[in-house]
C-alpha cells in the first residue's frame, strides 16, 4: 500500500484561503481528493464545519489539472 500522505494537520478558518506547494508526488492532489471525498482517508479525520466528510457533496469543488480544465 503507498502512503501517499501522512501526519498532516491543519485548520482552514471561513475567511482564509490556503495555498498547498510541495514538489510533485508529496501528496497535494491526494490531500484534495481526500478533502473532495473522493478517496477516504486512511486514519484520522477530514471535518467541515464539524462534520466529517462521507464523499462529494455540493459544498465542495475541485479543478483537478489533469483534465485540461484550467485556462491557459
Ligand atoms: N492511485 C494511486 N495509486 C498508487 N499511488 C498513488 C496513487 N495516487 C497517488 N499515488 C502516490 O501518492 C503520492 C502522492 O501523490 P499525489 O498525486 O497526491 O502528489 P502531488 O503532490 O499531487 O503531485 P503533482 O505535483 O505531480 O500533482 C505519490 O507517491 C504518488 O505516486
Ligand atoms: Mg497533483
């Protein structure tokens, strides 16, 4: 099994918005899915405003770079 993310922690108030650098493979896009509820986390806990995240749900978007979805 790859670990792609371990020990991460943090918290991201309303009015905040968080950039996440990292060179590639250290675990940003995983990080996202996981946030997106597209993957389930392995351990530990994802919340949105005190709720745990049980999979994609309207309050989240994700542009994923893969896609060709981004401008230019
Ligand atoms: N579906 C998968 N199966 C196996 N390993 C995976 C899978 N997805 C990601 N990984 C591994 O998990 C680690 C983190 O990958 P991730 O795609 O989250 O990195 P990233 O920071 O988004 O990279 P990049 O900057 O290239 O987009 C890498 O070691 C990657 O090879
Ligand atoms: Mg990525």
């Amino acid at each position: 099994m790859v670990s792609a993310v371990e020990d991460i922690s943090l918290r991201i108030n309303k009015t905040e918005r968080l950039v996440l650098l990292g060179p590639s493979g250290c675990g940003k896009s995983s990080i996202l899915k996981a946030v997106a509820g597209f993957i389930p986390a392995a351990s530990g806990q994802i919340l949105i405003e005190g709720r745990a995240i049980k999979g994609p749900g309207a309050d989240r978007i994700v542009v994923f770079q893969e896609f060709d979805q981004l401008l230019p």
